[in-house]
C-alpha cells in the first residue's frame, strides 16, 4: 500500500487580496481585488478593464 504524503497545502489561505486603484486621469476610483502571494508579484502586473462600467 501507498503512504499518503502529508497534508495538501492550500495554496489560496497563503495568498492576500490586494487593491488595484485607477490612474489619475481616472481619478483613482478602485478597479478590482487581486490575489496575490508576494509584494513583488503584484508590480507591473497588467489587467484588462472595460471603461462601461
């Protein structure tokens, strides 16, 4: 028989919701909540919004 490996860590709790602000021009209303797991990971980061809303 297989031994079990240990427990499956959760890769989503290790993660902290972060929020991304418009430009000025836009007059820094809040876009969106993004997951991510280090500071570093989240600059130059590119995200597709429609201007409908």
């Amino acid at each position: 028989m297989a031994r079990r490996k240990g427990r499956v860590k959760d890769k989503w709790r290790e993660k902290r919701w972060v929020t991304v602000s418009a430009p000025e021009s836009f007059n820094n209303v809040p876009i969106a909540y993004v997951p991510i797991t280090d500071d570093e990971n989240a600059i130059g980061r590119v995200l597709d919004v429609t201007l409908y809303d």
